[in-house]
C-alpha cells in the first residue's frame, strides 16, 4: 500500500558551550578474541553497482545481508540459502525506481526481520521509503512491504531505523531541492510496530524536526519499554561533544514527540573529514561525516557509535567512536575511542552491538598507507575498565586499491556504514564490513 504522509514541526533547542577538553584513553593491552567463523557476504559483480552499504542481522538459525546490489541469506555456518537482486526482492515497488540505503535488523521480541531502502522515482522525482517485516522469523518466506511516498519537497537521505514494544520507526536526513541543497531538517516516521508486522498498516505518523542533522532510532532489545527513543549527534563545523535524545510516547493512536536533553562529555571532536590513506596509491577515501550510524538499548542504556576527526583544531586522524549512556538519566557510562595517535592507521564507518552482559563489539574498517582498505573489530567484555576496547583484529585484509565514485584522488563511495549485530541464541556477536577485493577497484563484504 502506498500510505499518506501527515507533518508536525519540532520546535528550536539551544545548544550549550563546552569548551573543555581530555585526553583519549589508550585500549587494553588485551587483545579482542579471533572470529570463531569467517564467510562471505557479498563481492562486486558485473552490474558495478557501488558504493555496497552492507547491513545484516541473525536471527536463530539464519544470517542475513543486505546491499545495493543483493540480499543473501545464509545459515549460520556460511552456507548459502537464498539470493536475490535487489529489485527481485522489492518486485512491484521498484518500477523507474533507483534505489540504496539497505537496511535489515532482527527483532527477537517479536521475531522478525525488518528492512528498510530508499527509493526515488526517476521520472517525477519523487523519494519513497521501501521498508517491510518477515511474517515469520525465516526471512526465505513470506514478507510484508510497503512504500511510503514522501513526494518531491525534499532530496532524501541516509535513512534509518528502529523499533520498541510498540513502535517501528524510521529517520531520513532531508534536504532543500533548490541549489545549494541546504540541510532542511530531520524526517521521523514513526508506525505500529504489531500492524507493519503482520500486514495491516494503515496509517503512519511523521514529523519534520529542523534541529537535527540526523536522527538514530534506537532498536529496543529490553523488552517492556513502552517509549521509544531517538538519538542525534550535535553537530557543528567544530563540534561541542554532546548528543541528544528525544521520545516517542502517548498511545498508538496519539502519540508525543518529546525533547529529553543532552547527553554530555567533555571529549569533543571535529566534524572536518581526514581521508584514508591505501597501499600503492595515491588516491584516498572519503571516511564520513559525524552523524550517529545506529543506536541500541539493552539494560536501560543506550549504545550508538560514529566516526570522529581529531585533533579539535586541525583534525590530523579519523577515530572511530562509540558511547553508552543511562535512559534515565542521559549520564555517559563510557566514551570510547579506537584511534592512532600517531596518525598513520584511520577508522571509519564503525557499528555497535551490545548484548545481555554488556560485552560490547565495535566493528569499523581501518585504512593505512601500507594496506588496503580491511575489516576490523574490537572486543569489550562486560567486566573490562569502562569506556576502554582490547586491541582490535583485522579479520578480512583488503586485496586491492580502491577508487571509484571519486575525482581528484579522492572515493567518495566507500561505506556508507557497516552492520553489527547480536545473535539471539547465545548472545554471540556477528559483525558484516566491507572490503577492498580483486582486482582493483572492486568492493566485497565479509562477515
């Protein structure tokens, strides 16, 4: 069904000055444990369809991935079960439709897989959300799609989204159509979690909020939360080191959208882009900008990560940085950092998951001058020092250079993000990145 769009305007916030400044902590001399399983997602094909943007859940018993250019289900040892073309997988939604942006989570409360892309319609323009569930928890069976029409005012990006008890949720970043294109405001999208489940969505809720760049819904994996929440990075030229959460309450049929605060620490960062440097090249990768690329909830915190730019001033390194933070009370638990202060080896496009004992795994990718571009985590077990991850491990060394989407010795079409993700099993952790593969100028992704 394609489904209406209704507007209410958020109102203006004022952001406090924090000037202060402390030194980054270094990483646990421990190092994070090897992958018990290593496969393949996803490697480039003849379609040249790029950048990838991976994604990817587990559910029990299967693994699924998502990018611009197919989705693949796997079992949990690698083997695969089911791919599909993107276009093949959104059938009847995708006429003159250019679509990116996959997203796929994995809601263990209800069990089902939700995705989500963009889409824009080639002949009048105008941008879709695409976004659905599986009826059951096997994602090779039936799903429920839809598209939400969101018209031509705005040029749409970078979507995302959540869930809770009662909400399914989605963002977009939103844009002036005339030049110069500037940032308009946050679209929120924001539905019956129970209905888009199992086919009988009618109605959806919006609201345009001009005070943030970007919003993260949150996924809700504690299971009695009746609010759900968003969390924005504020951003700046230089940026203040703060976040922002909001909520969505009231009742399915009259919900509020509530400003809650800051969320503060005294670790500020840059929002001016450092690139990544590549074995045999002189060309270099765009890292991203600030924005927040993800957030969970578990044990009353909230878990988001993003890439950062250090120093303050002159930024010379891209550091890929996560948080934890208390619901009710917005204090910041941990701030954490993986980063080379010796500013040869960058961090970009990281993600996070938490699971029940508040082991925590950050993957990103890493970029130095005698490498290609890798994919990495690092491991943080429940009982280590607060705010602090164990060394990282490269667990798929790039193969190849990589330029592509570029000028100028510069690729801006690497990422845009990765997926990491707790398996509802046993709490394990499974992480999806992107890599640079054979031959040259060629992307793959590996779990």
């Amino acid at each position: 069904p394609l489904l209406p769009k209704g507007k209410s305007a958020g109102s203006n916030i004022t952001i406090p000055t924090d000037n202060s400044v402390s030194n980054d902590d270094d990483l646990l001399a421990a190092g994070s444990p090897a992958p018990l399983l290593s496969f393949k997602g996803s490697k480039e094909n003849k379609s040249k369809i790029y950048p990838p943007d991976p994604s990817g859940a587990v559910s029990a018993d299967y693994v699924m991935h998502t990018n611009n250019q197919e989705y693949v289900i796997s079992d949990k040892t690698g083997a695969l079960v089911l791919s599909l073309p993107v276009d093949s997988f959104w059938n009847g939604f995708t006429t003159n439709f250019a679509i990116a942006y996959p997203h796929v989570v994995y809601d263990n409360q209800r069990s089902h897989f939700y995705v989500s892309t963009l889409g824009v319609n080639t002949t009048t323009g105008n941008y879709s959300l695409m976004f659905g569930a599986s009826a059951t928890n096997d994602p090779t069976g039936n799903w429920y799609l839809y598209a939400l029409d969101l018209g031509a005012q705005f040029l749409q990006d970078a979507p995302q989204m959540g869930y809770s008890k009662r909400w399914f949720t989605m963002s977009t970043m939103q844009f002036d159509t005339a030049a110069p294109n500037n940032f308009n405001s946050s679209g929120v999208y924001l539905m019956d979690v129970a209905k888009m489940g199992n086919g009988t969505l009618s109605s959806i809720f919006s609201v345009d909020d001009v005070n943030f760049f970007s919003m993260s819904p949150v996924e809700t994996q504690d299971p009695n939360i009746n609010n759900h929440y968003l969390v924005s990075n504020m951003g700046s030229s230089t940026d203040t080191g703060y976040l922002y959460m909001v909520h969505i309450g009231g009742t399915l049929i009259a919900p509020t959208y509530t400003y809650d605060g800051y969320i503060t620490n005294a670790k500020p960062w840059s929002s001016t882009p450092v690139y990544g440097s590549q074995n045999g090249t002189t060309d270099q990768i765009y890292l991203g900008n600030t924005k927040l690329t993800g957030a969970s909830m578990i044990n009353g915190h909230i878990f988001t990560s993003h890439t950062v730019y250090l120093p303050v001033t002159t930024p010379t390194r891209a550091v890929a940085q996560y948080w934890d933070f208390t619901v009710s009370t917005l204090a910041v638990n941990q701030q954490g950092r993986v980063e080379d202060k010796n500013n040869v080896k960058m961090y970009g496009y990281p993600s996070i998951a938490v699971n029940s004992n508040n082991d925590i795994l950050l993957g990103y990718n890493t970029y130095t001058p005698t490498t290609y571009p890798s994919a990495s985590y690092s491991y943080r077990n429940g009982a280590d020092v607060a705010g602090k991850l164990r060394k990282g491990k490269t667990y798929k060394k790039g193969r190849a250079s990589y330029f592509e989407g570029g000028s100028a010795g510069l690729t801006y079409y690497w990422g845009s993000y990765s997926s990491t993700s707790v398996d509802p099993s046993d709490g394990s952790f499974w992480t999806v990145q992107e890599y640079a593969e054979k031959p040259a100028n060629k992307w793959g992704t590996w779990w």
